[in-house]
C-alpha cells in the first residue's frame, strides 16, 4: 500500500484506496509484460518500475480519483461508468 493509502485505511478502516487499484494494476502490467527469471528478478523489476513512475502520473491519478468521487456523490452514490467515458477523456501515458 503506499503512504497515502495506509494514512487514509488508519483513518476509515479500510485497507484499500483507489490509487492503490491503479498502482497494483499498472505495476502488474509492467513487470510481468515478460518472463521472470528469479524472485530477485522479480524484486528488481517492482522496484524498477514504482521509480519510472512520474510525479506528473501520479498526480493524474489522485485527480483522476477526485473527480470519480465527485461524479459519484452527483449521482447520488450510484454507478457513474457511463459518463467517464465522457468526462475522462485523458489517460496517464508518461510512465519514464
């Protein structure tokens, strides 16, 4: 879990945050886009990768996250997935 989200599970119990879905999925992605020698390997490429991550993507993250809670209390609580195509037009691609 990073930083922020240990704080924020402190506080609600939850163990969970959005960011931390994004993280786990980008790292994923990343690391296991080919095939691991070793567990050192492994350890390496996890590493390697949480570094390249821009500041700039990670603030797009935590916006991005905003914005979906807002959507989320205009609506009243409910589903939100068919206006993000709408409204989240811009993905994160800078990753190095």
């Amino acid at each position: 879990m990073t930083e922020l989200s240990v704080a924020i599970s402190q506080q609600s119990g939850r163990h969970d945050h959005p960011c931390d879905f994004w993280l786990r999925g980008y790292v994923k992605d990343v690391v296991y886009g080919g095939p691991i020698a070793n567990l050192a390997e492994l350890k390496n490429r996890i590493t390697q990768h949480i570094h390249n991550i821009t500041t700039e993507t990670l603030r797009f993250v935590v916006e991005h996250s905003v914005l979906r809670f807002q959507l989320i209390g205009e609506n009243g609580g409910q589903h939100i997935e068919n206006f993000l195509s709408k409204s989240f037009s811009r993905k994160p691609t800078s990753f190095s």
